[in-house]
C-alpha cells in the first residue's frame, strides 16, 4: 500500500511556480526523491490556474512519510513556502498496489 499527498500551493504573481522552481535549484527536490521510501514527488502545473503548483508526492508508506517530516528538509520547504507567501491546500490517497 502506497500513500499519496497531493499538495496544491497557491501564491500571487507568479509565486508558486517560483517556490517549485527554487525547490528544484536548491538540490531540495533530489533530496527529497533520494529518502527512503519516497516513490513520486513531482510537480504539475494546472492549465486553468496558473496561481497554483500541485506537487505529487507518493511514499511507500505512512512510516516513510513520517520520517520525511521529521527530516531537516522540512524546515527548509516550510521556509521556501514563507517566503513565497503561498496557502497550502492537502490531499491524501491510499493506494492499494495489488
């Protein structure tokens, strides 16, 4: 069973792409990707609300997800995410990987 978050973060001008792309240039992504049980973390661009970056973030399990939170990076991530003044909106998924 996989766990998936989908995280929606919506700023202003330009903002939340802003946020995803220094996530990217900071090493943060790869970092993040490399942790023991992540399987996806991606982010995606909606068409019709270019205010808004939805990050997929999919872990092997609840305990994997855990010890990401608990992980340094997360300090960094919520720093990026004030400084660019976004909202975060939350979605969890169960997967069942029959």
């Amino acid at each position: 069973m996989s766990l998936v978050v989908n995280i929606y973060y919506t700023g202003k001008n330009g903002s939340a792409r802003k946020f995803a792309e220094e996530m990217v240039s900071s090493g943060i992504v790869e970092r993040v990707r490399a942790e023991e049980g992540n399987e996806r973390y991606e982010y995606f661009f909606p068409m019709e609300d270019t205010e808004t970056v939805m990050l997929i973030d999919r872990w092997k399990n609840q305990e994997a997800l855990d010890l990401h939170h608990k992980s340094e990076m997360m300090k960094e991530i919520a720093d990026l995410r004030n400084k660019y003044e976004l909202k975060m909106r939350v979605e969890r998924i169960m997967i069942n990987k029959e």
